[in-house]
C-alpha cells in the first residue's frame, strides 16, 4: 500500500515554493482546510514531522526536504507521462519548446509563433535561448525540442538530425578611435594580443564551450549576446568578429572599420535540429513551416545592427 500520493507530493512542493499553507492553497486552487489535512495525514501515515511551523510560515525538517527532494523525481516523471499519453491519444505535444541562438531576436518568428497558435491543438508553446553549442546541448539534453538558427557543426555523437537553413560571414571591426584602427596593414597575432577581445559567452553547461579567435593570454571581456558585443564594438571598448549583416550599416556610416585579419573567420553555418526519432504535430508543423517561409532570410533581418535592430 502506498502511502505518498503525487497529490500529497504536489502540495508538498507548492507550499515549499510559496512558504504557506495559504499561499499555496491559492495556488493549487484549493481550501487551507485541504492542504492542512493533506500534510496531516501524510505526516501521521510516514510517522515523520515534514513541516516546522514557524506562525504563518512552514519549512521543511531535514526529512521533509529529503522527501521533497525526491518527490520532486516522481512529479516530473508523472508530467512526462502525462505529456507522452495525451501525445499518443491526440498527435499533438503538450508542451513544445524551440532554441533561437542568441544571435537572432525571437521577432524574426513573430509570423510564425502567431501561425502555429492558430492551429495548434492546445499545444504550450515556450521559447529559449541558448549561445553557440548551448543550443545543441539544450537539445541533446531534451530542454528543448526544437533548434532554430544553431550555430557551426553539431556534437559528435549523434541522436538528432539537423539541415542547414543558410551561412553568414563575419567582418573584424573596430570602432574607429580604437588603436588598432590606425594600423594600416594586415594584423598579425601579435599586433591582436595586448587588445582587449570581446566574446559571446557560450551557454553550455556541460559539453565543451566555443572559443573561437580568441589567443592565449588574451584580455577577453564576455558578454551573454551579440548585442551586448555589437554594442560594445561601437563604443571602441574592444574588437572581434561580428556577422556581417550585423556590422554593414556602422561600416557604411563610419561608426565601425573593416580590418584585415591573419586569420579571418569563416562564413558560419546555421542549422534547424531534432532529436531522432520525435514526431509530434508540433515538431511536424514547425519543420515545413521553416522550410517552406525564408526563415533565414528574416533571422539574419533581425541580427543586432541590421534593419534598424539595436
């Protein structure tokens, strides 16, 4: 006979989060008189304390947040049940997540976003941002379902498939009343290393971040988004790659200057990615959506610097 119900479990997590019996009754939609007895009877049936009241506030003993703890397993494990079922009875996903690289702005699928809300079949839909292999960390790890506008070569290792949506090349500027904008030839390593670089962060928590262009020993300031670097490039703080479409109207007017580099940056190559074997309705309608609309042609509108984007 088991003596911990997920219901228990859920109210023990919502006044963890809130702090109260009260709080979390509003939450859960539910009288204080239900949570209190709730709690009640599952301390009386494990023969533990799990609450310490503290007046109108509660915390959780040391069995309590052990309980809570693994609690807390068996509450996602149901969700994803949950989720699995409804998919299998109605081809829909409950819940779909999509990862843009924090290079593009999430207003390039604004069209898109308002179409699949119109025929989605109660289909939550969330939007995540990850940087350089964060995007493909985010997949492989199943934080998200769907990868837009991934940047480079995915992991070694398989279980997803990817197909190229378009490449972009990248420029190194510098603002120019920066030192470097005075140099009149081909900058070498040498003449990059006593500068200040700025990077993208990478996202990754677990897989090995990019770090692209960047020396040994080399004064880096990182930033979370190609905005903050574009932004940063302008003000002559430092210098590094910026794509192309990003930097083309401060070259244009004079507010950043093309330098010739050793070493240039490829053209990168950005990818639309699933994990293998997914095949919601949801995943199926976002895959012919982007390949079917110039998907690519509105992201790289949307980078910071381009068409009015700051």
């Amino acid at each position: 006979m088991f003596r911990i119900s997920l219901d228990a479990l859920l109210i023990l997590d919502a006044i963890d989060r809130r702090g109260s019996f009260s709080a979390a009754g509003i939450e859960l939609h539910r009288v204080p008189s239900t949570i209190s007895y709730t709690v009640s009877k599952l301390e009386q049936d494990l023969d533990v304390q799990v609450f310490e009241r503290q007046g109108p506030k509660v915390v959780l003993t040391r069995a309590g947040a052990e309980l809570l703890k693994e609690g807390r397993y068996l509450l996602k494990a149901a969700e994803d049940l949950e989720h699995r079922v409804r998919r299998v009875a109605s081809g829909w996903e409950t819940e779909f997540t999509i990862c843009i690289d924090s290079l593009f702005s999430i207003t390039a699928l604004e069209s898109d976003i308002h179409a699949f809300c119109g025929v989605a079949d109660k289909t939550r839909l969330r939007v995540a941002r990850e940087s350089l292999t964060g995007t493909w960390e985010a997949l492989l790890e199943r934080r998200v379902d769907l990868l837009i506008g991934a940047p480079g070569q995915g992991p070694a290792g398989g279980g997803y498939i990817a197909e190229e949506m378009g490449t972009i090349s990248f420029v190194f500027v510098v603002a120019p009343n920066h030192p470097l904008a005075k140099v009149k030839k081909v900058l070498s390593k040498a003449e990059l290393h006593p500068y200040r670089a700025i990077s993208v962060a990478d996202s990754a928590r677990k897989m090995a971040s990019r770090t692209v262009g960047l020396l040994f020993g080399q004064d880096t300031l990182t930033v979370p988004d190609m905005r903050s670097k574009y932004a940063l490039q302008l003000a002559g703080i430092g210098f590094g790659f910026l794509p192309e479409p990003c930097a083309r109207a401060a070259i244009a007017s004079g507010e950043l200057i093309v330098k010739q580099v050793e070493e240039p940056k490829p053209d990168e190559t950005f990818s639309m990615a699933w994990r293998t074997g997914d095949d919601g309705a949801a995943l199926i309608w976002w895959r012919e959506r982007l390949r079917d609309t110039d998907a690519m042609v509105r992201l790289i509108q949307h980078v910071p610097g381009a068409s009015g984007e700051s």
